[in-house]
C-alpha cells in the first residue's frame, strides 16, 4: 500500500493515520471476513479437491449506489480487489455494491498485514482473527486433508454468530467420498 504523499513529495503520516482510521471505522461498521464451501464432489480426482468441498475466503465491504464513492475509495486505499454491482429488483431504492478481495496472495500481501496493525473494537476483530488463522491453514495447505477441513469448518462456524449456519460437519459427512470421513 502505498503511503498518501504532500506536494512536497514526503509522506503525510498524519493523513495517512486518519484514512487508516477511516477505513478500519468503515469496515467495522459495513465490511466482513468470509470463509465459504462449495460442494465439488465430481472434481475429486484434482489437486485440491480431494474432500469434496473447496474452501473459499473473501474481504468485503457493501455499499448502497448513493455511498459507491466510498467504496472506490477504500479500493484505491488498498489497490486491490474489485467493486461489484448486485443489482435489486425488488422494493429497495438503490442498487449495492460490493468492494471485494478474494484472490488468498493479495489478502495475505495486503489486507491482513493491514488490520492485523490496526486496533479493531468491534466482533469483527475475532472475525478477523478467524479468518487469518483459516487463510494460514491454507497457505499450509491443510485444507487439502480431512482433520484440516474439519478445523476450517469449525472455525468458520464460529465466524458470524449472529447467523445460524447449522452444522458445517454434516456438509463433510454428505459431500465427500465415504472413505474420507471413516477414517
């Protein structure tokens, strides 16, 4: 990321400090830290889906059309990721849009070191927690075995009490070959 810069050319650390402050506020407030499953059953027989399901992580933040600017702006911030059009058809006003990071090298480059140096006070802050301790286990690639899904499932369901995401262990037990979860 690179640092916001005077007419002189030297680093503002002032403006920098308050856009950093700017963005945790806004995250807290209107971001999350995912960590989903998507059933492969038929791709068993590639490198990384030898479970059944593939992991799958993602920062973001959602924003009505009337606050994209917002949204442009923290993507400028970061310098990664794109911004997303979900369109509503139904009584809502406004069309969302959503800023996201998916791709794993650019969320371990850039988004964790981020607010892993900032003071989160809100619940994301476990959240967050959660998510780099699942991103880690993927850098190692313990997603690739049984014991590895399992722990993600665990954690990930312990990301957003607010919903009830049932029980992830059921996903592995109805969507990977037998002689996975038998062992």
């Amino acid at each position: 990321m690179m640092p916001t810069k005077n007419a002189s050319g030297a680093d503002n650390q002032q403006e920098r400090l308050i856009k950093s402050g700017w963005v945790v506020g806004f995250v807290e407030g209107e971001g999350c830290f995912s960590i989903g499953f998507v059933k492969q059953p038929n791709r068993l027989h590639r490198r990384g889906y030898k479970t059944g399901l593939q992991v799958w992580h993602e920062f973001a933040v959602t924003q009505g059309a009337s606050s994209f600017s917002a949204l442009e702006e923290i993507k400028d911030f970061f310098g990664v990721g794109k911004i997303y059009i979900n369109k509503r058809y139904d009584n809502h006003k406004e069309h969302l849009y959503r800023y996201v990071v998916r791709k794993r090298e650019d969320l371990l480059r850039v988004v964790i070191p981020f607010f892993s140096s900032q003071t989160m006070r809100t619940i994301k802050k476990k959240q967050f927690e959660r998510f780099v301790e699942v991103l880690k286990m993927m850098q190692r690639n313990e997603h690739l075995s049984r014991e590895g899904l399992i722990k993600i499932l665990r954690i990930a369901q312990q990301m957003n009490v607010k919903k009830d995401r049932g029980d992830l262990i059921k996903i592995l037990r109805e969507h990977t070959p037998e002689s996975l979860y038998r062992r």
